[in-house]
C-alpha cells in the first residue's frame, strides 16, 4: 500500500545473490574464506546508512511568485483571470554525506509509515534532504507561533524519520549478512562433498580424469567502497589496487564538496587552523573510506596531511596549507612531491584563503605552479578554483605526476 520496504529490497538482494552464488566457479568457492565472500557480495548488494548530523539541521524563509489560476480565486475576483503572488516558504534543511544508495533509502519503507504523506513531501539530494511548507500564500498566512510550531515539529520529524531508516538498515545488514555467509558455506559444504565423490570415482577408473583447465582458485577481500577498483588478484598473489582518472575524480568531487561547506559560513571556520581544517577533511573521507585516511601519516621523506590509503599500498596524498604566498604555495608542492612515490600517479594540493581579495590570489597561482622546479607542462584550469599540473619526481625526471590544486576563499570580517 505505501510502497516496497527494507524487508522487500533485502529478499529481492537475497534471491539475486542465490543465484549469483550458484553461478559462481567451484574452484572460487573452494578456494576463498567464508567471511572474505560473504562480505565482497555484502558491499554489493546491502545499503550503507545515511551519515548526519542531527546538530546540522537548519531552516530558511524565502520567496517565490506562483501563478494562482482564476478558479481557486474568490467569487468577486475570479473574472480578473489569473494572477501572480507572491508566496513565502519555511524550508527545513538537514545536510547529509553523499550515499550512493540514496535513491533506495528514499523510496524504502520501515514498518512503520507517516499516515499524513509526511515522508513523501521529503526532497532528497546528494548533499541534503530537506521538507518544504508554504507559510504565507494566496488567502492565507500563518502566524508565528504556527511557524515556530510548524518548524519544530517537522525537523525533529526529519530527523526521526532519517533515524528510523538507518536503523531498519542496520538490523537488514546484520540478518543479510548471516544469511549470505550460511548460504556459501552450504554451497561450499556440497562442493566439497562432489570434490569427494569425483576423487573417489577417479581412483576406482583405470583411465585418467580430464580436468577443465580453468583461472584459479581467487580469494576475494572486500574491504572498500565504490571509489576504489578492487582489482582480482592470481593464485598466490597479493592482491593489487589501482586508483583510475575517472575514480580520482569522484573523489576529489566529493573533497570539493566538503570544502564548499568551509565557504558558505566562513566565520564558523575564521579561528581554525590548518590541522583543525584537516581534520574535517578527514571525518568526511573517513565515512566513505572506513578509517582509511589518516592524517600526519609518515610516508617517503616526512609527514603528509592526509593519506588516502588502502591495506599495502597509498592510492593518494593531500597537502592542505593556508595561503601565505608564493613562497609557501612552492613549498607546499614541494612537500607533496616528496611524499609521492614512484608507483603513485597522483596527489593534491588544497589551499585555504583567509585573506581579502581573493581574485587576485587566483590570477597569481597559475604562474606559481609553472615557476615550480619540477612542473614539466600540462597546465589546465579545470573549474574556478581547480587547477592540474605535471610534476616529476626529483628523483625520477621521467616520472611524472598529476598534482590537483584546490583553492578555497574562506575569507571573514
């Protein structure tokens, strides 16, 4: 009656993987751990709870004109036609981490539904949901203590409703994730005992069994989200992870996000300093990535700010430095380049603005970047405040890496 729910996405997830499950090799069944399968279809088909912050929730009064068609007039006036008016809107606004399975939670149902269409007058967006409500219209105004009543009600509805979806994913997860382990270790209970049969009937036939030659036994880790391309390894091989372009580039999406935030309130962020800006950075990385960016992290020739990694190897370096000039902006490359190793192709430089005449600090930094000793080419301006530059390693002349710079205007009186 009111839509499909939790339960519904999870049976659904359940018989998918059944199938998948029984069209997978025996030998990758036989040759993996239980828990290391079970979690790679895990991430693939559960849901990750939506990440907020209840303290974030805000509201907003602004105006719009509508159109009123001549027959929700009044009696008197409705011979005039239509008319324009102007209409005033309470807008509710809960910030959120972007969640690749938002269009699922969106429209999933829990047990329990809000009779009055509440939940389906939410709007969901990658970095907020938010709930809309006319406050003063054609005919009507609300007084307020209805506003007030109004914004109350509704935002500790929003959160509650947010809550309640996160809660009903978690509890799914658990009983999803029993569910697919003791389904492999069935499948891999029944494959060990045709393995049996077939050696047994091999020892009792005088000619000699043919065997399909097949890739070998793979066993799967999955301890990533969707930015990172987990890559197969051979038999007996550590597994490899590759960081591609397209990938960097949601992620440094993501980033730009978070940052973007620093300058819409600037004066919230005024007193914090570089490591404090970091930190934040760092929070927002970890919800995607698990726990595995760290800050202040020993690699190569000293301490980098942030180091996105992942098990045995770094996928990518951030520098985050305050603008003081061309002299530290130089530095500050030079520092990146000297946490880069050989195998890494990327890094990024995030540089915060607290000064005033911000243009004038971004028509400087083209021109810095290219007088770096190691640029070798490649400038572009991607965006605003996104720049990409070719450096090589000091090491290395040959090696070359694409540095990202972001620059933020976090300026306040």
């Amino acid at each position: 009656m009111f839509g499909p729910g939790f339960n519904d996405y999870y049976r659904k997830a359940l018989e998918t993987f059944s199938q998948d499950i029984l069209h997978e090799s025996d030998v990758q069944i036989l040759g993996s751990v239980v828990d290391d399968l079970a979690n790679f279809y895990f991430q693939k088909y559960a849901l990750v709870p939506v990440d907020f912050d209840p303290a974030d929730i805000s509201y907003e009064i602004k105006k719009e004109v509508r159109r009123v068609p001549a027959s929700q007039r009044e009696d008197f006036y409705r011979g005039g036609g239509d008319v324009d008016w102007e209409y005033e809107i309470g807008k509710i606004t809960l910030p959120i981490q972007p969640n690749a399975n938002l269009d699922w939670i969106q429209k999933l149902n829990g047990p329990s539904y809000s009779m009055d269409g509440f939940d389906s007058r939410v709007s969901y967006y990658q970095n907020e949901i938010s709930y809309s409500f006319d406050v003063k219209g054609y005919g009507f105004q609300m007084s307020e203590d209805q506003i007030a009543n109004e914004i109350n009600g509704k935002s500790q509805r929003l959160i509650d409703m947010l809550s309640q979806k996160n809660s009903n994913i978690e509890s799914e997860n658990q009983k999803f994730l029993l569910d697919v382990k003791n389904i492999i270790t069935q499948r891999k209970v029944k494959l060990t005992a045709d393995k049996e049969k077939l050696d047994l009937l091999t020892q009792k036939i005088k000619i000699p069994l043919k065997m399909k030659v097949t890739g070998g036994s793979t066993a799967i880790r999955a301890d990533v989200k969707k930015f990172i391309q987990f890559v197969k390894p051979t038999p007996k091989l550590p597994a490899e992870y590759t960081l591609e372009e397209s990938i960097l580039k949601e992620i440094l999406g993501f980033v730009d996000n978070q940052c973007k935030t620093f300058e819409k309130t600037p004066a919230s962020y005024k007193q914090l300093g570089e490591e404090q800006l970091r930190d934040i950075i760092l929070s927002a990385l970890n919800s995607i990535f698990e726990g595995n960016a760290t800050g202040e992290t020993f690699v190569k020739k000293g301490k980098t700010d942030i180091h996105l990694k992942i098990e045995k190897g770094e996928i990518l370096i951030f520098e985050c430095k305050n603008w003081g000039g061309e002299k530290i902006y130089l530095e500050t490359i030079d520092q990146l380049i000297g946490y880069v190793t050989w195998r890494q192709n990327y890094g990024v430089v995030i540089m915060f603005s607290k000064n005033k005449d911000f243009s004038k600090i971004l028509d400087q930094i083209p021109a810095i970047i290219q007088k770096h000793s190691c640029y070798k080419g490649g400038y572009k301006k991607l965006g605003d405040t996104h720049f990409v530059s070719e450096h090589s390693l000091p090491e290395d002349g040959g090696k070359l890496i694409k540095v990202h710079h972001l620059i933020y205007n976090i300026y306040s009186e």
